[in-house]
C-alpha cells in the first residue's frame, strides 16, 4: 500500500476496496501475496501476486502466475465522458497472467 504513517489517509471507499481485495476467497490451489504497490502512481495502492502453488512468492510458478494492482486517487476526475476516462483516474486496476504452455 502506498499510505505511510505520514501519508494521506485512507478514503473510506479505498478502505472498502482494500478489505474487499484481502478477504478474496480463492480456489484452494491459488496463493495471494500483497506485495508492494508502485509508488507515484496514485496516492493509494495496493498490488497482489497470485501463484498456482508453490506458495512461496518470488518463485514464479511453472502452473501460472499473475499479479494484481488497484490504484485509486480520489481527486482524480473522469473524463467529461465515460468513453475517455484519463489513466490512472480515480479507479484503475492493473493486471497480468501467464502460465505453462501445454506442448
């Protein structure tokens, strides 16, 4: 998360997102690990990695692998339409898989 002790506060609504992306209920065969979110992006963050066992993060899994980013800057504006949002705007998700190719 990008909060420090000094930092901004957590909006009440990123709380919600926060509490929400922790308690996740995965298949038991799926690993989450919150690791550190980017910095600078937003003035709130919070980044998942998933592994297909093992379940030692920093170790990619040779089953599949991913990872997870929510940004969220509560100051940020959409654009005047929904079809043109500027990125990150208030909300933005990141994200990325992989997995073994089967031959």
């Amino acid at each position: 998360m990008s909060e420090s002790a000094s930092g901004p506060a957590v909006p009440a609504l990123f709380g919600q997102a926060l509490d929400a992306v922790r308690e996740a209920t995965t298949r038991p065969e799926l690993v989450l690990t919150e690791i550190p979110a980017p910095v600078g992006l937003a003035p709130h963050a919070i980044a998942m990695a998933g592994d297909v066992r093992p379940a030692r993060h920093g170790v990619d899994s040779l089953l599949g692998t991913g990872r997870f980013v929510l940004l969220h800057d509560p100051d940020a504006e959409p654009g005047p339409d929904w079809s043109e949002a500027d990125v990150p705007g208030c909300w933005t998700m990141q994200g990325f898989a992989r997995g073994r190719r089967r031959s």
